[in-house]
C-alpha cells in the first residue's frame, strides 16, 4: 500500500515561509516512505492520514479556527498509532511475514526483527551440520577405502606366504639335485662313473630350478616393496580419516547419510577449505592406483607360481623317468652280462678239455720218456727197417711226420692256452661289469628313493596346486 498525499487547504492564514517549510518537510517524508517501501498495516495507516488530514485540513468557511472535536479527534488517532505500534514492537515478526512468496513483491522491513539472532545462530547450525555431514561422507569414504587397501594388503600377504612356501619347496627340490648328483657320483666302476643321460637330465633340473629360484625371489622383492606401499598408503588414509574426524564430535551417527548429489559433488571437486581436501583427494588416488597394482601383481603371483609348480613337476618327471630308464638299462645290461659270463665260463671249461686232449696227444707223438718203454715195433732199428734202408733213397716218412705232429700239437696246445687266458680274463672282466652294474642299479634306485621321499608334497596350499594341474594334463609320474 503505497503512502498517499493529502491536497492541501485553499485558504491559507500563516505566513508563507512557514507553509513552504512543513510542505517540505512532507514531501521529504513521503519521499523517503516511498524509497523504504515499507508496508505498513491499515490501523497504523489511518491515524497517520488522520494526522496529515488534521495538519492540512482546511479552516471552515466562517474563518473560526478547529474546534474542539477536531482535536479531540486529532489526539485519539494519536494514541491509537501509539497503541498499534507498542502492540507491533511487543510481537516479534517470523521470517515469513518478513519474507513473502516469490509471487508477491517482496518487501523490507524498516528495522531487523527480533528472531534476527535466533535465524543466524540456526543458518550457522545447518552450515556447521553440513559441512559435518560432508565430513562424515569423506571419513566414510576414506576408512572404506583403507578397508580395502588392508584386505588388499591381507591377500597380498597370503599370495608372499605361497611365495615363500614355493621358494622353500624349490630349496628342497635344489638340495634333492644335489644329493642326486652326489649319489650318482658314488658308483663303483671307473665305466659307471662317466657322465651319461641321467647326469645330463640333472644338470638341466638343476639349471631349471635356478632360474625359477631367481624369478620368484625379484617377485618376492616386488612383492615385499608392495606391501609396504600398501601398509603406508592405509596409514595415509587413516591419517586424513583421524584429521576428517576431528570436527565430528557433536554429530550423530544417523545424521550422516546425505544426498548422493551432493556426495559425488563433495568427492569431485578439492578445495583445501572444504571437507574434501587435496590431501585426501591424493591418499585416494594414490590408494587405488596402488590396489590396482597390488591385484595386477597377485595375478601375476598366481600365474607365475602355477607355471612354477608345472615346471617344477615336469622337470622333476623327467628325471625321475630318465633315471627309471637308466635302471632298466643298466639291469637289462647286466641280464646279458649275467648270461655272457655263463656262456664264457662254459667256453673256458670246453677249452680247457680240448687243452687236455691236445697235451695228451701231443705226449703220445712225443712217445716214452725212456728207451726202455719203446716197443719193439716202434724202434727204427728193427730188422725190416735196416734192410729196407739199405738201398740209397728209401727214407721212411715216419720221423718226419712224428716230428711235424708234434710241432703241430705244440702250437694247437699254445694257441688254446692263450685263448683260454682270454677266457678267463674276459670271464672276470664280465663279472666285474656284472657286480657295476648291478651296483650302479642299486646307487639309482637308492636316488630315485631318496628323491620320492624328500620332496615335500605339503609345500604348497591344495587350492593352488589345484590351479597349476587344472592348467595342464595331468603327470604320470609319482612325487
């Protein structure tokens, strides 16, 4: 309601200077009315008419000056205003009678209300309450985060435990090659003592065993730098959730949900004065990039120890089985040395009767030892001899035959003595190999033993060596 001006009275009776001035006055109130827009209420509005109407009411037309009624008049509108304002100063205005809707024009109060203290100390709560609810939602999301860089940290620690397990189970399988290749060293014959495929086999687990040896200790040095990442990127988070935490002592916790909107809003934006700091932004970032390499690193733990545990039971089969093979061999070999020894021992004994025969025979042509034991039929004295040797030419081949024989006996008898000396040394040279052989059995039987008992079968959790036969036929062999 705007303020209306009252017409001023045709006649005048005072001076014009005097007139002039309370116009001005006037005009300058009406002016600054205008300008405060202040909306005043219907009771306080009429005394102020009545009392700019009684300023400028006009004399009446006798020229008598106002009566008693005018001021009578006059004086109730006067305290009438007087009672309508004590009444508005002793009633303190709401915010919504200060404020209207954003339909109407809105309007401003001459002088601040009452509950001006009351409505800041409120603003100032719900800014507080707030800022706290923001606070609340970046501690949360901080300590969620820690949880998962400490479960993160958890299945990495399990991951260095099989690590470990696997390392230790290489040191046995390393030991295991080294005792093979002592034991192997220790058969009897110079023969058996050289290097052959067995000694070959072993060599390459042993070169096979360093390399994956080697490979797992860099990983376990990656791994062990990890899980120190791990360990200070949570006390980093902790840290800015402990300094997060600070301000939330006067807030409940069911008062902590807030609005997804203004969460993702919160979490988006860093500023060092708002609950969501730079500092906190980076031990986020930082934290997921460091659990994003930790899985990356677990992966690649759980491949390489399946393609450890497949490498390492391969390359165990195969000397197991090359060592089997070289038994096999070596005991067919002797089965034959056993047999070639019996038919050289039977050869000797054949040779030494036909030596037996040749002395006895090579005895007879020699004839008796002394003269005494000739018969008559065998000296060459005798009558029909002496006279068939009367004519010149007629020499009787029998001493020439006797003495031919007898060279042909002596040289038959030392050819079967020298045949059967190597016989004989051939007998005991088979013998010897026999006892080597079977000696040399026994060294890779007793090896093969020795590596089937010391392999630790529980070096490993079932769950990955589960994961490594999965990725692969099965092995025949026998840990």
């Amino acid at each position: 309601m705007q303020v209306q001006s009252v017409p001023l009275g045709s006649v005048t009776i005072g001076p014009q200077s005097w007139r002039n001035g309370t116009v001005r006055s006037i005009r300058r109130a009406e002016r600054l009315v205008r300008q405060t827009r202040a909306r005043r209420s219907g009771t306080c509005s009429r005394p102020q008419s009545c009392s700019a109407a009684a300023g400028f009411a006009p004399k009446r037309q006798d020229g008598t000056a106002e009566t008693t009624e005018d001021k009578i008049t006059e004086e109730e509108c006067g305290e009438s205003r007087d009672f309508i304002c004590k009444n508005k100063m002793s009633r303190p205005q709401t915010a919504g009678a200060l404020f209207q809707s954003g339909s109407q024009r809105t309007s401003v109060a001459p002088f601040p209300s009452t509950s001006l203290r009351e409505r800041c100390a409120g603003e100032s709560i719900a800014v507080a309450g707030e800022y706290m609810r923001r606070v609340r939602e970046v501690e949360g999301q901080l300590r969620r985060q820690a949880g998962r860089v400490t479960q993160e940290g958890i299945k990495l620690e399990r991951e260095r435990g099989y690590l470990e397990r696997m390392l230790h189970s290489l040191r046995t399988y390393l030991t295991v090659n080294r005792r093979s290749s002592e034991g192997r060293a220790r058969r009897p014959a110079i023969s058996e003592t050289e290097r052959d495929g067995a000694d070959y086999l072993l060599l390459c687990e042993k070169r096979e065993l360093a390399e994956l040896k080697q490979d797992l200790e860099g990983t376990l040095r990656n791994t062990l730098i990890q899980l120190q990442a791990l360990g200070q990127s949570s006390r980093q988070l902790l840290d800015c959730a402990g300094e997060r935490g600070r301000v939330l002592e006067l807030l409940p916790h069911s008062g902590s949900a807030g609005a997804p909107s203004s969460a993702a809003q919160t979490f988006n934006k860093a500023d060092p004065v708002s609950p969501f700091t730079p500092e906190c932004k980076q031990a986020l970032e930082s934290s997921s990039l460091t659990v994003n390499q930790s899985q990356l690193l677990r992966e690649n733990i759980r491949q390489m120890l399946n393609n450890a545990i497949t490498r390492q039971k391969d390359i165990h089969c195969t000397v197991n089985d090359g060592l089997v093979k070289k038994i096999a061999e070596t005991i067919s070999l002797q089965q034959n040395l056993t047999l070639m020894s019996a038919a050289t021992r039977q050869a000797m004994f054949r040779k030494q009767r036909e030596i037996n025969c040749i002395r006895h025979s090579h005895g007879r042509v020699q004839g008796p030892e002394y003269r005494g034991d000739i018969l008559s039929r065998e000296k060459l004295n005798r009558p029909l001899v002496q006279i068939y040797h009367r004519h010149p030419g007629t020499q009787l081949p029998e001493a020439a035959h006797l003495i031919q024989g007898s060279a042909v006996l002596r040289r038959s008898l030392l050819s079967s003595e020298g045949e059967l000396a190597r016989l004989q040394r051939t007998c005991l040279q088979l013998l010897d190999d026999q006892h080597g052989k079977r000696e040399a059995a026994q060294v890779d039987a007793a090896v093969i033993r020795m590596r089937r008992q010391q392999v630790d079968k529980r070096a490993m959790p079932s769950l990955v060596l589960q994961g490594a036969c999965r990725s692969q036929i099965p092995l025949s062999c026998n840990q």
